[in-house]
C-alpha cells in the first residue's frame, strides 16, 4: 500500500493541486477516485464518513486524515521538508497568497470553469460577474509574477502550487492568459519545466 | 503609540475579524480608516505603499506589516498566546475552517451584502446565484455547531473570530439565520457574550 492515498476525481483542480505537490517531491501515493458528478459530496452518508465540508480532496497518511488543500500542502510540506516556507516571514508569505487564491485566484476561476464547462450554462449574468472578478484577481497575481519567477521568490513554493490548480485545465472560460496575462503564463511555463511535472488529467488517471 | 495599528474600514467585516480579535485579546491597539469608498485600494500608489492584493485590512506591529486577516489572526494568536491552536492536529482545523471560510462562508456572504447593500444592484440573477451558495455554505457551518459550541470545539479560536467577520452586520442579504440555521444564531450569542465584545460599528469608530 502507498505511504499516502488521495481521494480526488480527475477534474477537481483543488485535488490537483495536492496530486502535483505528492508527484513533484517524489512522495509514495495511490489515488481513490471520488464520483463525484454521481453526487456522492453531496450525500448525508459521505459528509459524514469522508468530510462535513462535502468536498474533495482527502489525504489519508497513516491514522491521519486531513482536507482542505490548503491544510494538507502545508502538512506535506511539513513532512516531506519540500517547497514550504524555511522562515516565519516566508511561511505567512505562502499563507497569505494560499489565502488570496482560496478566496479570489482560484476560487472565482474554478467556479467559472464548473458553471461553463459542466453546468453548461452558457453566457449567463453569473458567468460575466465571475470572470470580470477573475479578470481582477489574475491582475493582481500578473503583476506579483512580474517581480519574481515563482510567487513568494525565487523557488517554487506550496503556493505556487495552490494557484496552479485550475491554470493547465484545456476547458474554455474565456479567459485569455497568453494575451491578457503574459507573466501568469510565462510562471506556467516554469511550472511545467519542473521535474516530474505532468498536467492534470494525465496524473489523475485512476 | 499604541502596540498594534489596524488599517481598516468599519463596513470590513475581514477588518472586524482582526479587530474583534485585538478587542478580546486585550490588545494595545488603534485603527487607522482606509477610505475604501473613495477607491484608495484599487489605487496603483496604495497597492504599491500598502498592500498588492488592494485589500485591506492591514496590521502593523513594530517593523512587521501584515495583510489577509487570516494570516494576521494566526500571527496574533502566536504573539498574544490566545485563542490559537494548542496541538498541530488543533492547529491543523483552525486552518481547516479559516480556508473554508476564506473560500465558501465569508466570501459569498461579503459579497452578496455587497452587492445589495452598497452596490444597491437588487435582486439579480448573480445575487439570486451568491445567496444559494451562502445556504450552502451556512447548512455546512450550522451543522458542524450543532455539534459543539465553536467552530473547533468547546473554547473560541480564531477561527470563530475569521467566521464571525460578517454574521453582526445589520444589513439586509434576504439570508434568515434565526430562521434558517439556529446553531449558527446560538453561537452568535455566546461570541456576543465574550468580555469585551462589541458589535463592527462600535468596534471600529475611527
């Protein structure tokens, strides 16, 4: 058995950002598929045994068992030494931009993605309100990538890989990263330079 | 000179969150207003002086300058000795909660109040779209407080305090919380009965 087991579905960018930090430092890990689009997050019975939030993803390590992505980056990088934060500054560094991608970066995207490329709404109201907030957040994070390769300095970090979570998915939103946020994409390209490094739907196949 | 300087607006309820804590704490602490309304932190001079996420609040203590009120809230649990996690597996749901918070149960509800109570937009198909997720995300926060009197357990932490940051507010969001989800109007009351407690409005006069 795997030292680690993420319980993920290949679609979930908040599990592939957790799948990318299990592959990029070398760790031992299987994953649990998760069906999600049959609705099981959403069931009594699997909020109950899995995880109260109704989320994906799920790290089992040993007797441990932690979700929210945020959480379990930061115990990763804890356990296996790798891409945190080597002082007080820099771990608040990486927790404040975990948190502005858990609020605006990602959130707003992945919300945007799910409503166009699964709900299939179409060009709704929602759908325009939530990528004129991307359009913002991604601003912000253009402008920080500008200064420095990766998003609190000069090596890749836990937060780099919270905020890679939705950025290699092939769905269209919408959102021209290539021509509207040239330092976002170049910092796409250093992530996918790193050794090991696969996109989404080719390192959740299970 | 008081110890603490909080840069903040009393319509934040990510403000009030850092405040209610400084408050309860018994920090030496002071406010400074950031004049949000006149669009200081969408500013390039702000954002470059300030803060590059264009939010506030922002704490100063001695050299160091905070922002994302998640981060300031673990900082000032570690300085102040209270209301932290007392264990890494503690440690671990306060980061838990706060990320849920910053993504699911804060951020649609500041945004749907928002949205009607100062961008006056009325009932639109976005507001209509927020206030589902606000139910969702609220039966998820009620069904966890049913099981215990905090967010994490049976004492307040700061991650009752990051949850707290918009529940006091007066303004209209068509969300009825005594109605709808009375574990979360019961812990309200015994945040509300905390020594010290003040309401966002009193709390942040300056």
């Amino acid at each position: 058995m795997a030292e680690f087991k993420l319980h993920a579905f290949e679609q979930s960018g908040h599990a592939y950002r957790v799948a990318l930090m299990l592959q990029l430092a070398g760790c031992d890990w299987e994953g649990v598929r998760v069906p999600f689009f049959d609705g099981v997050t959403r069931t009594e019975t699997w909020r109950e045994t899995h995880n109260e939030m109704g989320e994906a993803p799920i790290l089992e390590h040993g007797e441990t068992k932690l979700t929210q992505s945020g959480v379990i980056l930061d115990y990763l990088a804890d356990i296996t030494g790798q891409f945190g934060g080597r002082s007080p500054e820099e771990r608040r560094e990486i927790w404040r931009w975990i948190l502005f991608d858990n609020h605006k970066f990602t959130s707003y995207y992945s919300t945007l993605r799910f409503l166009l490329a699964f709900q299939k709404t179409g060009e709704t109201e929602v759908v325009q309100f939530l990528r004129g907030r991307v359009l913002a957040a991604y601003g912000i994070v253009d402008k920080q990538l500008g200064h420095a390769d990766f998003i609190v300095g000069e090596r890749p970090t836990i937060a780099d890989f919270s905020m890679a979570g939705y950025v290699f998915y092939p769905e269209e939103t919408g959102v021209d990263v290539p021509g509207q946020f040239p330092a976002i994409e170049a910092w796409k390209e250093r992530i996918r330079a790193l050794p090991g490094w696969q996109a989404p739907y080719d390192l959740m196949r299970f």
